[in-house]
C-alpha cells in the first residue's frame, strides 16, 4: 500500500479562505474587526520568525494584527502589566504571548493572567477544563489543525482507536481530549509506555507529538491507518546539509498507512491557519455570536 498524502499546506490555505469570507461577514455585522496581539520578549530568532508570520497571516484574511516586541530583560512585572493592559482592550480579541519566555518569568503565570476569552492558544486551566468537560473553549492550535485534517479524511471519527503519542499539555493532551469528544477510544503513550509498538499497531488513528527524528516506524502501523506526524526535528545529513523530519519514518509508515502527513507540509502550517480560526471563535464567544 501507498499512503495518501494529507495535504496541511493546501488544507491551511483552504481555511484561511474561509477564515477571511467569515472575518468580512463578521465585519459587516458587527462593525468591529477582529484583533490579535502577539507578543515577544527577546530575541530568539526561532520566535521572530513565528510572530513575523502569525502577524503576516492575520492581516491577509482581514483581522487586526498588534505586535509588543519586549526587550529580553523585561521584568515579569512589566509584562504582566502589558497582558492586562491587552486584556482590558475591547479592539483585542486574541492575546498570545510567545513562548519560550526568558528564564526569569514564570511562564505559568503569564499564562494564567491571559483572559480566558482571548487565550487563543488554549493553554489557561479554564480552557483546559473547559475542552475536557465538553463546552465551547479556544483549544490548543497544533491539535485541533490535526483533527481537521482528520475528519476532513476520514469523515466520522466514532469508535475508531486512537493513539496519541507524547502527553504534553500543547499537543499529546489536548489531542487526546479532542479525539474523546469524537468519540474514538484514546490511548495516550508516552516516555514510560511499555511496549510502545504494539500499543500503536492497534490504532486506526495515529498522532505522534514526540520530539524524536523519525522514531515511529514501518512495521508500528496498522495496514490502512491514518497517520499524523506532529514531529518537527533538524537533523544534519551525512553530507552536513540539516534536514527537517518528524517522529515519524515518512518512507516506511507511508508503505503501510493508508494516509500520511509530510514534514514539512503536514500539521506546521495548519497551527497558524487555526490560531486565525481560534481568534474568530475569541470574537464570536465575546460577543455571544
Ligand atoms: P514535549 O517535549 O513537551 O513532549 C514530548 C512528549 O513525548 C512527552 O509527553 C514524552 O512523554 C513523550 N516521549 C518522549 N520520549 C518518548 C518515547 N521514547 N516514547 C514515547 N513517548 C515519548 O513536546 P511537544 O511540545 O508536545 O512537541 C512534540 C513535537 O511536536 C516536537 O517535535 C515539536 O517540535 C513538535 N511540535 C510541532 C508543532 C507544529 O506546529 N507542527 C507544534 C508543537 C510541537
């Protein structure tokens, strides 16, 4: 068997169609445009590029975009300031303060002090408690791009067994929830999993959030069954070229899967095209729309 390949890189551009028809709807309905503040402290280069382009991505499908660039000895004072401050603002609907934080602020904090009706990223306990008991709440953008893609292939996902591997609270975690709420039967592994193979060779639906270039192999996968590679790792070559791969070994698993997606291409840029939608859901949950 060859897998299909899911196309995130054509499913993100889709979204961020409809994303932009829906912005102009809510525009004309409510006189009001939707905004998102990011904001960055430091100078990490991994994470300018990132805000350089969820801020780019925004204004193409018509919202708002507010960029704080903080310097690198911001005091955890000042920022929590700042997050207030934003909370407060009625022209902001999203607020997302990106991560990794210096060493000097409690990120926990930081997060906690977000409103939860703007945390379009979906990391507050309140979200948190809200996705795992069922009502409407902004959800972590890398999992919930995994399950568009997931039902957009496979359509109804009821009773199919799920593997999600890694536990983290940005992707494993929230992956498992969303899959619970679709009714599949979730095991989620991790670092301690016995016998991790035969775990994920029972599973029609495969999401590995791991961390580790190329770990889940060929002879790991069911016949037929989807697989979502969450994985982003820079390997060097033998020839000293770097490299992106996933967790997962593209070239054996997509013999045995019925679907796949490629790093790069995959789940990447379906968590900006989701962090857009998250923020039209901000705007609507607000205004009770
Ligand atoms: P994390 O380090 O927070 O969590 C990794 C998880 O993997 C842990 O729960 C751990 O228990 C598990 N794990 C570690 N070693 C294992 C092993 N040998 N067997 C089974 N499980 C093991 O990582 P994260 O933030 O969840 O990210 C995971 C991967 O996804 C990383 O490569 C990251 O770069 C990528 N990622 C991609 C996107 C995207 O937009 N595509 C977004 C977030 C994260």
């Amino acid at each position: 068997m060859t897998a299909e390949i899911i196309d995130g890189k054509a499913f993100a551009a889709r979204l961020r169609a409809t994303i932009a028809t829906d912005v102009a709807a809510l525009k004309a309905k409510t006189g009001h445009t939707p905004g998102l503040a990011v904001v960055l402290v430091g100078e990490n280069p991994a994470s300018q590029v990132y805000v350089r382009n969820k801020a780019a991505q925004t204004q193409e499908v018509g919202m708002n975009s507010y960029e704080h660039k903080l310097p690198e000895d911001t005091s955890q004072e000042t920022l929590l300031a700042l997050v207030q401050q934003l909370n407060q603002d009625p022209t902001v609907d999203g607020i997302l303060v990106q991560l990794p934080l210096p060493a000097h602020i409690d990120s926990s904090l930081v997060l906690l002090t977000i409103d939860p009706d703007k945390d379009v990223d979906g990391f507050h306990a309140t979200n948190v408690g809200r996705l795992w008991t069922g009502e409407r709440a902004l959800v972590p953008c890398t999992p919930t791009g995994c399950l568009l893609m997931l039902k957009d292939y496979l359509g109804k996902l009821d009773g199919k067994e799920a593997v999600v591997i890694g536990r983290s609270n940005i992707v494993g975690k929230p992956m498992a929830a969303l899959l619970l709420a679709e009714s599949c039967t979730v095991t989620i592994a991790h670092s301690k999993t016995h016998d991790l193979a035969a775990v994920t060779r029972r599973a029609d639906i495969v999401v590995a959030a791991v961390g580790r270039p190329e770990m889940v192999r060929g002879d790991w996968i069911k016949p037929g069954a989807t697989v979502i590679d969450v994985g982003i790792n820079r390997i060097t070559l033998d020839t000293g070229k770097a490299r992106l791969v996933g967790d997962v070994n593209y070239a054996e698993c997509a013999e045995v899967a019925g679907a796949i997606t490629p790093v790069p291409g995959g789940v990447g840029p379906m968590t900006i095209a989701c962090l857009l939608l998250n923020t039209v859901t901000a705007f609507q949950m607000r205004r009770s729309i």
